[in-house]
C-alpha cells in the first residue's frame, strides 16, 4: 500500500482516550492510516479514571499488551466488583461482583431459583453463589485456575496515558507539541480541513478525533453538535480526587461509599491509593466538601486535590462530518461503574469496524451514532439506578428518589418488582448478574418470581446450593491473598509498599 493512499488521521488531544486511540490504529491498522497526534504539556487531562471493567483485557489483546508489563508500568490491582456502602440505607453494604451468580438455565435466571429456596428457608445470601464475590470479600485472587475468575483493574490513569505513549512513539508514531489555536474547516464540505497551532504549525487530516475532553474544542466548538443534558437524572456535578499512600494490603475491589450529597471512591494500587469526592454543588459546597474528602481518607496526602466540574450527558453526534468524538468531548456519566475507559474502547472498536477509507458514508456514521447513543443510555439508565433506588432521607436522596426516570430503566424496575426478571439487550453493556446484583442490593425485592423452580423438592433445591456454595467457598479456598499474588505477579518497581514480604508456597501464579 503506498504512502499516498493512507488515510490521514489527526488525533487532538493525549492523555487514556488520546493514546489509546493512537495504539489501536498503529497496531491494527498500521498498513492504511497515517497516525498523528497532537497534544499540548500546558494543558492537563482529567486522569482520574482509575478504575475499569473487564471488557479491557479485550482491547488490550487488540493493542498486544502484555498483562504483567502493564500492570507493572502503571502500578496496577486487580479488580473483582465495587462494594457499596450506604447506599440504600446508612450500615448497608453489598458488592457488585464481575461474576455470574449461581447456574441459570434458558427458561429461568438463576435469582428465581434462589428467591424460591429462600422463601422455603434453604437459601443463604445471593452472594454465596458468585466466585468473584466471594473472592473479593475474602482479598483473593490469581488468574488462569479452574474457574477462571473475570477480572479489571485498578491503575494510576497518569502512567497509563505514559506507557501507552511510550509504545506507540516506539512503533513510530508521530506527535506534534503545541496548543490547538483554531480548527480550520473546509468551505465546500464543512469538514475539518486541519488544526491550526499557537506557533502557527498547520497539521492536515482526512479525519479527526477529538480527544479534548469536556472542552471538545473539534465536535463543539467548531462543528457545533449540541450536547443532551441528564443533569436532571444524575444530578452531582463536582468531583475532588486526592491520592495517599497505603496503609492496608490492596483490596481486590473498589469502594463507592454515599454521603448525604454524593459518594467517595477508594480505588487500591500498588503504590498507592486513589481516593475521591462525588458530589452535587447544590446540597454540598466545594469547601465543605474539600474537609469532608480531607477528614476521610486513610494515609498521607500524596497531592493537593484539584476539583473537577462536569455535567452528565452526551453529544446529540458522536460522529460529525469527518470528526468522531472520544471520551469526555463525547458526553460523560460520572464514575459510579468505572465505565468511562470501556466507553472509549467500544468507541474505537466500532469506528474500526466501519473506517472510512473511501470517504465519509452517512449511513455508517448513522449507524455508529445510533450505536453510541443506545449504549450510552443503557449506561446512563444503570448508573440511575443506584441513585433512584433508596430509603435515605437527606434532601439529595430524597430528590433522586421522587425524581421522574427515564421510561426505559422503569420498564427494567417495573419487571424485576413485579416478577424477579432482569435481561441484558444487544446494545447493553450490563448482564443480568450485574441488574439483579444492584437491584437486590439497592432493596428492591419482587413481589414474586418465576415458578419453574417450584417443581424442585425442597430437599433437591436445598441441595443444589449447598453444591454451589461449597464449590464456591473451595475454589476461594485455593487462591492467594491478593495483596501476595500481586508482589510476585508483576510487581510495580516504583513502589515503595510496605506490604511486600517474601512469597510462600500459597502465592501460587497458577
């Protein structure tokens, strides 16, 4: 394939989405695209997505990264689920694991056999029946074994952005320094024509992804594409991240813990601990919230934190013209589910699916913006549910509570109370495990369920979960501590953790 016919690709901006686009084209579509990338050291990036969703291991195969350097070069903990903490009510705690819970068969979810053995008194928790679960209450963990557990991480998003530079300059990557000074735009089509610089350096393209963040200095400022506001639904608006160090074995979870305003996330890492303030400025005000971030985390402050404003909602395009929005320029629902990094991965694998070597079609940007849009939303509609689905009585939770929903998730509820179901559609990034496990969690109990599971005897269905628990609690049983598998796993060389020791012969890498 000759030079002249590489497709041009001008990617404005760096930091996760920058890079991460950059890896996947110069990996996968090396022989066709001319990759640039233009960022500037002045402005800095957001870099607070720590925590992610196991759809990564997938991208990351695509890009051919390899799992222990990765973890290493960005210091980075494995991660099974978020346990929730106050959420329905003050004391209340559950976890939503990556697993599946029980066994379910194609007539019936597993949480209708589970609510029948309940209702006859031979059910303990549903989530004695989830590996991932279970392994995350106890602080175990290894890959590979049988079951395999399903797996995310935790990493310091600042690294990442790093390391993924680092390979794709290595592959040969071009990247310009400077500031984006104005977006020139062609007079016939209204296509970006090329992005012009403070130093007045012209950088040219066939297409161009705006990786700006919420500025989204390409798809907004330039082409106009409006913006759908769910600050109605998701009402914080604000976040404070601050980082400590250690002061305990890193847990293989996150922590999303309620306050009267929002939440707090504790996310572990090797080297450290990622912590922040979610909140929403009309119950809570930037000072008060700085002393309340302040006076709970663990560890000492490694940064001052540096407040962030945001506004739930997406682009009414994803796709316009010749410019296709990433990440934070594309919309944005807050980090409740760790969902921002998949979102930007989705993104990029669809786009490659449906590059456009032979110029612009209106039907596929169609496709991909409708594409967008319904993931986008069934996103958004999981994160409500969390809000809307509580007992509290503060003023913020009581306003989530009594707000009107979208049609969409209160079809969801509707179905679950009425009758314990839960489904997963085509464009739905979340399984059924992951509905019933937050549903359950957030106090929604059916009003009845299924009745396949009735024509078990009892004794038949008491002793079907007690196989289940007991193999679950035995495949617990066989795995490291977390903490232990990480040392020897891929151990981040620039930490300084205390809570390295020598391996023992139960740190097995199996």
């Amino acid at each position: 394939m000759s030079e002249r016919r590489k497709t041009r690709v001008v990617i404005a901006g760096g930091g996760t989405a920058g890079w991460l686009a950059a890896a996947i084209l110069t990996r996968q579509l090396d022989a066709l695209v001319d990759v640039v990338l233009v960022e500037s050291e002045e402005i800095g990036t957001v870099g607070v997505g720590e925590s992610t969703i196991p759809t990564v291991q997938a991208f990351h195969a695509l890009i051919g990264l390899d799992e222990r350097e990765f973890m290493a070069a960005t210091g980075a903990s494995f991660k099974l689920g978020i346990a929730f903490e106050n959420w329905a009510r003050k004391g209340d705690r559950y976890i939503h694991s990556f697993g599946d819970l029980g066994r379910s068969t194609w007539m019936g979810d597993f949480q209708h056999f589970w609510l029948e053995a309940r209702a006859r008194g031979v059910a303990g928790s549903i989530g004695d029946y989830c590996l991932e679960l279970q392994a995350a209450e106890a602080g175990r963990f290894a890959t590979g074994g049988d079951p395999a557990l399903n797996y995310a991480y935790h990493f310091d998003a600042g690294r990442y952005a790093r390391y993924l530079r680092a390979r794709c300059e290595a592959a040969g990557l071009a990247r310009v320094e400077g500031r984006i000074a104005q977006v020139e735009r062609d007079g016939e089509t209204g296509h970006i024509a090329a992005l012009v610089l403070a130093d007045g350096q012209r950088v040219a393209g066939d297409l161009f992804l705006d990786c700006t963040g919420f500025r989204g200095l390409l798809i907004g400022d330039a082409l106009g594409v409006g913006y759908e506001d769910w600050s109605r639904w998701l009402p914080t608006d604000r976040a404070l991240p601050v980082q400590t160090a250690s002061v305990e074995p890193a847990r293989p979870y996150t922590r999303a813990i309620a306050h009267d305003a929002g939440w707090q996330w504790r996310i572990p890492l090797q080297h450290r601990v990622g912590n922040g303030l979610v909140y929403c400025s009309d119950y809570l005000s930037d000072d008060e919230a700085h002393a309340r971030l302040l006076g709970g985390v663990e560890g000492e402050r490694l940064i001052e934190p540096r407040p962030i404003r945001f506004r739930t909602g997406r682009r009414l395009e994803a796709w316009k013209g010749n410019c296709v929005a990433l990440s934070l320029a594309s919309g944005f629902v807050e980090p409740l589910e760790s969902t921002s990094i998949h979102l930007v991965m989705i993104a990029l694998t669809r786009l490659l699916q449906v590059f456009p070597f032979g110029g612009i079609s209106p039907a596929a940007v169609a496709r991909y913006n409708e594409q967008a849009r319904r993931e986008l939303e069934a996103v958004r509609d999981f994160i409500i549910l969390h809000y809307h689905l509580t007992e509290r009585e503060e003023p913020f939770w009581r306003r989530c509570r009594d707000m009107t929903i979208p049609d969409t998730l209160a079809e969801r509820i509707a179905l679950f109370a009425e009758g314990a179901h839960a489904y997963q559609d085509t464009h739905d990034l979340f399984r059924v495990a992951s509905w019933v496990q937050v549903m359950l969690g957030q106090r929604l109990r059916p009003r009845g369920h299924y009745r396949l599971a009735q024509m078990m005897p009892v004794e038949q269905l008491a002793r079907a979960l007690a196989d289940l628990k007991a193999h679950v609690d035995a495949a617990v049983a066989r795995l490291p501590a977390h903490q232990a598998f990480l040392d020897r796993y891929s151990p981040d060389a620039q930490s300084a953790s205390p809570w390295r020791r020598p391996p023992t012969s139960k740190d097995s890498l199996s």
